[in-house]
C-alpha cells in the first residue's frame, strides 16, 4: 500500500534553516522543497553555503523532495538566455544537493500580446528547459499559479499534452481557488500527469484558510489518488501560506493574500496545516 508523504516549504515556519530543520523534526516530517534559506533563495546561495546546507540536511535525516525553484517566473518577453543561466544553476545545486525534481512555472504574459503568441512562446520556452533538463535527468513539475500561462486546469492540460507527459504537475487546489479559478475538475483532467501535491486552501472569497477549512477540494483528491494509485507514495508539500514570512512578497502580491484566521506564531500556523492533512489523511 503506497502512503502520502510529508513534505514542507519550511521557510514559512522561520527564515533561519536551523529553526526550519528543528521545527520539521518535531513535526515529524523528514522531507522538504527547499526555497528559503536563512532569507534568501536557495539559487542565491554560495558553494560554501550550499555545503552547510548539504550537511545539516544530512545531519538531521531530512531529504529534499523538490527544489521550489522560480524558473518560469518571468514574462515571456523578458531575458530567457539570463533564465536560461539560472536553470542551469538550478540543476548545478540539485545534483549537489541529490534532487533531481524542480518546481517550476509556464511565464507570464508581455503587456499587448495576444493569447495564441503568448501559448506559442510558453511552449517554445517550456520545450527548451524540458530538452536541458532531459539531457541531466531532471524532472520538470508545473504548478499552477496567478497570471501564468498554466493558471487554469484547463491551460494546464493543454500545456502537458503538448509535452505528451514530459512535463510533469504539482498540483496545488488551493492556487486555483486563491487565484477566482473553478478547480474543481482539475483532478479528473490532469490526475494521469501529476507528479506530487501541495497543499493550502482558500474560502470562495479567495481568503487563504486551514486546509479542509476552505472550498478546495484537498480531501476529494486525496482520496481519488489513492484510489488510483493504491500502491504509490505521494508527496505532500505543505505551504498553507497562513501566515507572512520573510520571502513571501518575492513569490506573490502580498496585497493580493488576505488571512482569516489568526496564530500565535508561524509554527503554530504551520502545525494546525501539518495536523488537518493528516486528519485528512487518516479518514480517508
């Protein structure tokens, strides 16, 4: 029988890597998509800081389940040769660090262009970072994400099948019911190509909110990937996004996120995360 597996964007407990790694341990969860570390993007670390990494990682038994990258978080008219640079980069500290799965994004728009450009460029764009990645054994996952070209379930679809499976989703509910997107079908149409989850909600208002406590349907997909993967592992990236932590202005407009509950601290909003998936989990 194949199990959900935790794992944790764990800068949004604390900017500092050690109280990251203390707090997924008393958690007891022993994986993490790496992407703050001690204030900044793990792409911006040095050789030396990236060794440091390496061990207190290995010191502590947790792994990493992806690289929360930002490649494709540019506009399709901006520098893709210096992008281009930051992937291989990208690649360079995942084959330091042992991970070969790279979070990543479909671009956004230039201003006036048209829908069937701005689909032809993602495409061309996408198809170049798949052929870089390919020749390293990387695995490239989408998530859908706010004004990207794949923000829909729909656009989702229509870019994997253009890629026929090369291009794998991390699939987030919670994004679409954020971003004002039906996602309810987002499962029956994408489930074949998803490669792993993360986790947060929001209310029909777009108001982020504990998982289960919103109008994702989390729970309905996790059941429905047990049912058809009965004998798989799948990872669970928990970013429930429920409180602001350092870095968060740099992933999404801060003004667009708006909170309706309120915790004491970023670890005790990061626990009761933690602790609705594997309710859950457990009822499913």
């Amino acid at each position: 029988m194949g199990e959900f597996i935790l794992s944790a964007f764990a800068d949004e407990i604390d900017a500092n890597f050690d109280v990251q790694l203390n707090a997924l341990k008393k958690l007891s969860i022993g994986m993490i998509e790496l992407r703050g570390v001690d204030g900044k993007s793990f792409v911006d670390l040095t050789e030396n800081e990236l060794y440091t990494v390496r061990k207190k990682l290995e010191d502590n038994n947790i792994t990493i389940s992806a690289l929360g990258s930002p490649i494709g978080k540019i506009a399709v008219d901006g520098d893709f040769e210096a992008h281009k640079k930051l992937f291989l980069k990208v690649m360079d500290i995942g084959d330091f660090l042992g991970c070969k799965r790279i979070r990543m994004f479909s671009f956004y728009p230039a201003e006036g262009i048209s829908d069937s450009e701005f689909e032809a460029k993602v495409f061309c764009m996408i198809g170049e970072l798949l052929e870089m990645a390919e020749k390293r054994s990387f695995v490239l996952c989408h998530e859908n994400e706010k004004d990207i070209y794949g923000c829909s379930p729909e656009r989702e679809l229509k870019l994997v099948k253009h890629f026929n499976g090369r291009l794998r989703i991390v699939l987030d509910p919670g994004n679409f019911e954020f971003c004002g997107i039906d996602g309810s079908n987002a499962y029956e149409l994408l489930h074949e190509y998803i490669d792993y989850m993360h986790i947060k909600d929001a209310d029909a208002n777009g108001i982020i909110v504990p998982p289960g406590k919103g109008i994702s349907p989390i729970k309905k997909t996790l059941a429905a990937l047990r049912r058809d993967r009965p004998d798989e592992d799948v990872i669970l990236t928990i970013e429930p996004h429920l409180i602001m932590f350092t870095g968060l202005s740099s992933l999404s407009k801060v003004d667009d996120i708006k909170h309706k509950y309120s915790f004491s601290s970023p670890f005790e909003a990061f626990k009761t995360a933690v602790d609705a998936v594997r309710a859950m989990i457990a009822s499913i």
